[in-house]
C-alpha cells in the first residue's frame, strides 16, 4: 500500500472535542461529494459522450437540477460559498488565499452546523481550497480531515517521465496502466470507504465530506478509464472563437492550462492536442464516476443508504476550447452552470429533473431542512426541498454569478479592480463590469439563449436590446433577494 497513504490516513485519526454539539437524535446521514471543475458533462444531463453509469444511478434515486449555477467560477470562491451560504461578497472572498473567517469569523459553515447540532462531521479529500490557509476550518470537523491538502507529485502523476519532474505541473494529461489508488483520488476514495464503515457502527449520525479532485487538471486517470473512449468520436468545440463583440474583460485567460510543460505559452493548441485534452477530461469524469459508484455500493452493503442524504456538486464548470477559452475563471454559462444531484431517502418523485434556476448556495440551506434542521440567519440561498416535491413548480426568476479582474494580468487579488457581476434569468445572460472604487459601468455583455445558447453574441450594443438590457440590469441591481420564489423571505 502506498506509504503516503498508510501515513496520512493513521495521522488524521485525531479525534477533536464536540464542544458545541447538541444531543444526537435520529437524524439521516449526510454523504457529501464535491467533484473539482465538474460540467455537466454527465449522461443524466444528457451529455451523449459522457460514460457515466454511477451517478446516472444516483440521479435515478434523486432530483437533477439542470439548470445549478455556482456563484463565482474558480475552486475557493466557489466552495466557500457553498460551504457558508453566502455570496463572494458577503464573506470577502474572490480569490484563492483568502480565508473566509477574515470577514466573518464567527459565521457557522455547513458541516459546523451539523456538528453543532449532534453529528459526527468528517472531511476527506478537497472539501476547503486545495492548498494554503483557505484549505483548513478546524471549527467545521469532529476529526482532523484527511487528504485536504495533497501537494505530492506522486499521487497526481504516476508514468516515469512525469514523476521526473519538476513542480506541480507537469504534462497536462497522463493515461497510465495504474490501480485507481495510485493516484490521490482513488486513495480518497479507500479513504472514504472505510470510513462509512466506521461510521455506521456510531451513535452519532454522518456528514461525512468526500472530496474528489480530477476531472480538475492534470487530466491523469488509469488506461482503464481513457479505453471507454474513442478518440475520433468526442465532439471537437463548437467554436473556438470568442464570443463577437465581447469584451476583453470577457474573455481574458486565467493562464491556467498554459503553465503545463506540453502546452504553448501563448494558449495556441494543435487540433491534435485539443483531442487529446478533451478526451482526457472525459477519461477523468468516468475515473470519478466509478469512484462515486464505490460509495453508493458500500452504502448499500452497509445497509445504511435508506438513511443517508447524498449530494453531489462540481464546484464550478469548465471550458474545454468552446469560446476560445480553457479552464474556468469567467462568467460564462459553460464556466458558471454545475451539476447538482440531491437525493433524499423516501423522496416523492426519485429520478426526476427539474429546469428551475437554482444556486450552490441553496445547498445548505436544503441540507438543514431535510435533516430536520433550521438553517442559521444569514444564509443567502433557499431550500430546495419544495422543488424536490414539486420539480415543475414556479422557482427563481433569476440567478447571480460574478468574476473579478485587474486592470491587468490574468491573476487577481482580492475583489481585483474590475468585478463582473453576472445574472441568468430563463433566456439571457447579461453582465456589467464595473469599477470596484467607483462602481462606474465599463462594459455590458447580454446573450440571448433561445437562438444562441453558446453565448456567441453579445448583442448588448443593439439598438433593439435596450429595453432588455435595461430590464436585466435592474435586476441585478435590485440582487438576490429579489428574485427569490414567490412567498419567501426578502427582508
């Protein structure tokens, strides 16, 4: 077994007083799994290339919410959010070494509140940042969390050219004949399975966090999971072109993909390597399904899935080359839509898809409410447990993404000097970006989705779209609250 492994999994064992926790009752289990830089690239969302049986499962016993959005495209930002209930803004945080008790630090996070309420909260595998401060929250877990922050080569690489390397990045796809545990999500997911062991024999009731970190670059996955795919017969882009008459703020790279050894400086990809990459991706999203399945198996063997709440989340989405972009780090639909599976134990309509606008911070709100839970005040998302009982009801009318930049550079810090702030209602995305001193508008982007649902047009300067325009941006102005379902809460 690999050491690493033996070591980090006996080392984090340390079991932490429960100061706050309320008495335990009989509540259901919460299994948790976050997916790194997951699209819906996933056959229950209709994606015909995507071999993905596992959570095509778990989305046969649980509610699909097609049309999730997260509330700012890049890992920490995004995570953090989901993980507090509150937007960027509210908890301070745009970028990834910010810690989110910096603006609030007595604000309860999802799995604190858990713990506080009489159940034994664990964390393994990228649940928090992957690295840094933003990585850790002592207050949120029962035991030290496991596998939180991994920055060993050798468990993201395994082929002897890459493990010659040197630093993190390394080539940015590896397809190796290797056991699953080689690399660091395989070894989560041993983790993981043995801790479900563990824990259906306590007095307590679970969240047990399990965090997976491919399809996330480098796309390393075992030969295995590459083999399901034919190179030839996944799609190329749509376009690789950027959106007409986008703004450079738009469009800007993150830099993200270019600072691996195999890829250009300048961004500018072979169609060959475009293949590749894609399929890598791919190969990747199939590696983490079968993971995922390990779960739901052992849940089953353990006889404990009837008792168990299971979400599963991408923390943001992804461009493979549409656009012109790669990665995330934009406010685009490809960057800001997520996948979203919630499946409750008894639910009335198992297997059913709803298109209603929903956000990642409505996951904890809707965790509390069907474990029996209030969710704290402050928490800016909604239950979604209503939409699980009536998926075709009237929901939000809008959704709020946004993304900072710097006047220059691909990098920001902090709120940067330029924030986008995004809103997707049924048939448009519109954005304003907007000097973060003077709040001064600098450029307008609106796309209209029924006849370009690739977001190729930014058709805000048309004559005719002014009064759309202007319509939008009152609703971006007036916030979140605003477009809340009729009937709840905006005060």
């Amino acid at each position: 077994m690999n050491c690493f492994y033996i070591t980090l999994v006996f080392a984090s064992l340390i079991p932490w007083q429960d100061a706050h926790a309320q008495p335990p009752s009989n509540r259901l289990n919460v299994l948790f799994i976050a997916i790194d830089d997951l699209r819906p690239a996933l056959g229950c969302y209709d994606d015909d290339t995507a071999i993905t049986p596992n959570i095509d499962r778990l989305a046969s016993r649980g509610t699909v919410f097609n049309r999730a959005y997260c509330q700012e495209a890049v890992c920490s930002p995004s995570r953090l959010s989901l993980l507090t209930g509150r937007r960027p803004d509210t908890i301070g945080v745009w970028d990834l070494a910010t810690h989110f008790r910096a603006a609030v630090p007595d604000v309860v996070t999802l799995p604190q509140h858990f713990r506080n309420h009489g159940y034994h909260t664990r964390s393994i595998g990228k649940i928090y940042h992957g690295s840094g401060k933003p990585s850790k929250d002592p207050p949120s877990w029962s035991v030290e969390p496991q596998f939180d922050f991994v920055r060993d080569p050798k468990v993201r690489y395994a082929l002897p050219e890459n493990l010659q390397g040197k630093g993190l990045k390394r080539s940015a796809a590896e397809a190796a004949d290797v056991p699953d545990n080689t690399y660091i999500d395989g070894i989560v997911c041993d983790a993981a399975v043995a801790a479900l062991t563990e824990l259906q024999t306590g007095q307590q009731p679970f969240f047990l966090a399990v965090g997976f970190r491919k399809p996330h670059l480098p796309f390393c996955a075992p030969q295995k999971y590459w083999g399901l795919y034919d190179r030839a017969k996944i799609p190329l882009p749509t376009s690789d072109k950027h959106p007409q008459a986008a703004p450079e703020l738009a469009v800007r790279s993150w830099k993200e993909l270019e600072g691996y050894t195999d890829i250009p400086g300048d961004g500018q990809l072979s169609t060959v390597k475009v293949r590749e990459l894609r399929h890598g991706y791919y190969a990747c999203v199939s590696y983490v399904d079968s993971l995922v399945g390990r779960l739901l198996d052992e849940l089953s063997r353990l006889k404990i899935a009837d008792d168990t709440v299971i979400v599963l989340w991408g923390d943001h989405g992804f461009h493979l080359g549409e656009q012109g972009l790669w990665t995330k780090a934009n406010n685009y639909e490809l960057s800001t839509r997520v996948p979203l599976i919630v499946s409750v134990p008894g639910q009335a309509h198992a297997g059913a898809k709803t298109d209603a606008l929903v956000e990642l911070v409505d996951v904890y709100p809707t965790l509390a409410d069907v474990c029996g839970l209030n969710a704290p005040v402050g928490v800016e998302g909604v239950s979604l447990n209503p939409l699980m009982a009536e998926p075709a009801r009237s929901w939000k009318s809008a959704v709020f993404s946004q993304y900072p930049r710097a006047h220059e550079g691909s990098r920001h810090r902090g709120h940067g000097d330029i924030m986008g702030y995004a809103v997707r209602t049924s048939g448009h995305r519109y954005v304003e970006w907007r000097e973060w001193k003077s709040k001064d508008v600098v450029a307008v982007e609106l796309y209209e989705h029924q006849h370009d649902s690739d977001e190729m047009r930014n058709i805000a300067g048309h004559a005719e779209q002014q009064q759309t325009v202007q319509a939008l941006s009152r609703i971006l102005a007036d916030g979140w609250k605003s477009a809340l379902p009729d009937g709840m809460e905006r005060d």
